[in-house]
C-alpha cells in the first residue's frame, strides 16, 4: 500500500487512532502498529486500550480517554510518514562524496588486477626493520626525528609522529613501505611544516602514528604505583574527510600495522579523492563569497551613486529655477527710474548672481562636471549583469 504523507494535529491524530483500529491505521500510513503508537506517545496522543473494540463491537459501555491540551503551538502538529530529520549537510556531501571514490578506486583495482603488478611490495617485519633501505622522500624527515632528543620517558615526538625512540627505525621502515605502495599511485610522502601527509597532485591528507601505552601496576613497600609504559606497539591514523571508511590501524597480537598497509592505501586513496572533493567544493564556495561580496559591493556603491545623482539633479533644478525667478525679478525693476542706493546694489548684486547661475548651468559647464563625478559613465563600471544582488540576511550570509 502506497504510504500516506501526512501533517496533522494532535486533535485530527486523536480522533482518527479512536475511529479505527491502530493496526488497520498504521497499514494506511504505511507504519506498523508499534511504530504510529510510538508516534501517539511521543505526541501525548492517547490510544484505545487492550479489548476497546470488541468491547465497543459487543454493544458494552466504552470510555475514551480524553486529549490532553498543548500549551506550546509548535506541539500541536504532528508529522507521519515522509518526515525525516534533515542531515548534516557536511556529512552527507562526505558520504555520497566516499562512495564516489570507493567506486574510482574499484574500477582501477580491477583494471590492475587484469594486469601484472609493476611492483611488489614485500611485507615489512620487524627483525628486517634494521637492515631496510630509507625510501628518498623520508631523508629529510628521518635526519630531523634522529636528532630529537628524547623525554624523560623515552618519548620522541615530531609533528604528528608521537613514538617510543626504541620505535623510530620501525616508524621510519613503516613510512617507507608506505610511500613505495604509493608510489604507482602518483602519491607521495610530504613530512616538512607542521604536519605530515601523503599528498598527490590534487590533494593532501594528514596522518600520525602514535605508540600506545598500557597501564601496569608496581608494588613497593606494600604500596601500589600506576604508571603508563610503552609496549613496543605502534598506531596509524588517517585524518581524512571520507564517511564509513576505516582510518585507524593499531597493532594487535596476532597483526601488525605492516599487516595492514594494503588497506591502509586502498583507504588513503579514498581519502585522498574525497579530500579532492572538499576542496574543490571549498574552493567553489570561495569564489561564490567572493563573487557575491563583489556583487554587493557594486550595489552598494550603485546605490551611492543614485544619490550623488539626485543630489546632482536637484541641485541643477534648483538653480535654473533661481536663474528665471531672479530674471522674472530684474525684468520687472524699472529701468528708467531712480533706485534707493541699497536697492541699487542688491539689483547688482542679483544680475552678478544670475550670470554665475547661467554659467553654472550651460551645457558645456554640466558635462564637465558630470564626467569630473562620473555619474553617468558608458560603459558603466558599476553595471550587474545580474541584477541587484540578495540582501544580506546576517553577519554570515556570504
């Protein structure tokens, strides 16, 4: 039965589950009957109790339970079927964006299973860890780790490499068997800065490698003393965005972390796409801010400009209605007569008033001015193709 999609209130919900039975209803919401009496609970929705209908079936004398009153409007409604609780966003562009990958690195396993391997990787064991050959990308990083000196518990720690001294040529063994499994990846170990990573063209992910302690118990003198101590045993942790995938390795009794380097490049490889990704998709958010703070910008400024060009306007129509009220003025003084000495000077005053105006407001003077405030450029420097942008809602709508 197609399922119902469904938002009601409490008072429809109440009066639906006490006109039919909650099994035949949960069928019409595609539910079974405990989970849309769930619902009812957790709603404060109450349902008919055991033998209700056959006694109501039986002619009997039946009771209902009367419906509790919310006072919180937001209680009242009631959603069934279809509504789910939205994801995280980040978390679900992490999930899609990890089977994406998981399904490029099958594709290639297969096309390299359908050819000869170029390379062998020979299992790295502790008792050879001695006599291995440095791979060239951990130079640098093995002189600066060997030249730490170490805690008072024997602790050496470079960056994200946090180990026992007696662990350094076994970590540095560790790294190299790593970067050779990498290497027909196009990947490569990256050990300066403040981190440590396996990088490819496109992308970097962040790795440490820590020894484990456990915690032993000592008695002197009839007291007890707890204390931390290493055990020989190493972790690797990758610090990847990808969902789902297994990103630590520790050592165990019967495996090691050298065991493991087979998953442990198939997972970076993952890890590495998915970081790809993000990135990408930060990237792409970065030039969409900085594409909506220019939009908002010009507005911004377009909007200044409006009223700059108003002000210019008025400014104008201002003058030019001075120039005819002070020419409707003079035209109307006698010219024959004679004038008081101060009326004669404001008569001067005004037609010296009235040829600055004139001169203000020809077209030649206009135009300069004009371009000097550059109020009506072509092309226009502040011109959105697309429109006025979206008002900015808070401090972190970018």
């Amino acid at each position: 039965m197609e399922q119902l999609k469904r938002t009601l209130t409490r008072k429809e919900l109440y009066d639906l589950v006490w006109s039919t039975p909650i099994l035949k209803l949960a069928e019409q919401f595609g539910l079974s009957d405990r989970g849309l009496a769930k619902i009812c609970e957790r709603n404060q929705v109450p349902v008919p109790g055991r033998g209700y209908w056959a006694r109501l079936e039986a002619g009997q004398k039946v009771t209902k339970t009367p419906l509790r009153k919310m006072y919180t409007p937001e209680l009242e409604t009631v959603h069934i079927g279809g509504f789910r609780q939205a994801a995280n966003p980040y978390v679900a562009f992490a999930i899609e964006a990890t089977k994406a990958a998981k399904r490029v690195v099958a594709a290639t396993q297969s096309s390299e299973a359908a050819q000869p391997r170029m390379i062998e990787i020979a299992p790295v064991s502790k008792k050879l860890v001695q006599k291995a050959t440095l791979h060239a990308s951990l130079q640098s990083f093995a002189a600066e780790i060997r030249s730490i000196a170490p805690e008072r518990d024997g602790t050496v720690q470079l960056r994200w490499v946090k180990v026992h001294r007696d662990s350094v040529p076994r970590v540095l063994a560790f790294l190299g068997a790593l970067a050779t499994a990498f290497e027909p990846y196009g990947i490569s170990f990256h050990g300066s800065g403040s981190r440590v990573q396996f990088i490819d063209s496109s992308a970097a992910v962040d790795f440490q490698i820590t020894s484990p302690k456990k915690r032993v118990v000592s008695e002197r003198n009839g007291w007890k003393f707890y204390e931390n101590v290493y055990v020989g045993r190493l972790a690797f942790q990758i610090f990847g965005q990808a969902e789902g995938l297994k990103k630590n390795w520790v050592d165990t009794d019967g495996k090691t972390i050298e065991d493991c380097i087979g998953s442990i490049v198939e997972s970076y490889r993952v890890n590495l796409l998915v970081q790809k990704e993000h990135d990408d998709k930060n990237r792409e958010k970065a030039r969409q801010r900085e594409h909506m703070a220019r939009r908002r910008d010009l507005a911004e400024k377009r909007k200044v400009r409006e009223e700059s060009r108003h002000e210019f306007l008025t400014i104008l129509a201002q003058a030019r209605r001075e120039v005819d009220d002070l020419k409707l003025t003079i035209s109307r003084i006698p010219a024959d007569g004679l004038l008081p000495a101060e009326y004669d000077r404001m008569l001067t005053w005004a037609k010296e008033r009235l040829a600055v105006l004139e001169s203000q407001t020809t077209v030649e003077s206009l135009q300069a001015a004009l371009i000097e405030q550059n109020l009506f450029p072509e092309p226009d420097d502040l011109f959105d193709p697309e429109g006025d942008p979206p008002p900015k809602q808070n401090f972190w709508d970018d």
